[in-house]
C-alpha cells in the first residue's frame, strides 16, 4: 500500500470456500488417494512377489478392531465418496436447469458426504 497507495488484496484464507466448492474439491482428493493407495498396492506386490499384497491386508484384518476398523474405513470412504460424487455429477450434467440451482447444489454436497460417511460406516461391519 505504501508505494500505490492502494490497498493489498486481501488473502484467499479469509474467504470462507461453499460446501459445494470443498465437496467439488474433496471428490479430487479421494480420486488421488485412490491412485496413491492401487500404485502403494502395486509396489508391495512388485517388492514382495506374488501373494504379499494380499497377505499384508490379511495381517491389517487380522490385527483387531482398532486397526482393521480404521483401515477399512480408509479404503471404503475415497471408494464411495468418489462414486457417489461421480453421480452427483452425472445428475447435473444431465439435468442442469433443475439441479444446478444454489440450493439443490448445497443439498447435494451435503448429501454426499452424510451418506458416503453412512455408507463407508456400514461397510466398516463387513
């Protein structure tokens, strides 16, 4: 401000995102996880030959509820999330004049994550 004399633009932080902008962004994030976690998968079979990937999620299922539970619950959710959020967004593609309102958008976003947490938790008692 000293050398224009005009104000600096305030930072990005204080703007608060839409529910539909981090839900958008969230979809994203569970898409690479899901890359990181098949290309995490892949290595150990590659390091460990035939059978050790399988046997590594065996040990993790076997090794009690607070660890199994946690990791099952880190593979469900990308995986519903994802596909949950694919169809929210084939839903507005395909019917943009009626689901593309502010409104309907907000409830979709907060209908996808109450039920991909509901979903991901009912898979936890597989």
């Amino acid at each position: 401000m000293n050398k224009t004399g005009r104000p600096v633009s305030p930072h990005v932080t204080i703007y608060a995102f839409p529910v539909t902008a981090l839900t958008s962004i969230t979809v994203r994030v569970t898409g690479m996880a899901m890359s990181v976690g098949c290309f995490g998968l892949g290595a150990v079979e590659l390091v460990g030959g035939s059978g050790t990937a399988a046997a590594t999620m065996e040990m993790i299922g076997n090794s009690g509820v607070l660890v199994s539970a946690p990791a099952k619950f880190c593979v469900a959710f990308p995986l519903v999330y994802h596909y949950l959020g694919a169809v929210r967004h084939f839903v507005w593609d395909k019917y943009p004049d009626s689901t593309l309102t502010t409104d309907h958008a907000k409830m979709a976003s907060y209908g996808l994550v109450g039920s991909s947490l509901a979903v991901s938790g009912v898979m936890l008692l597989l």
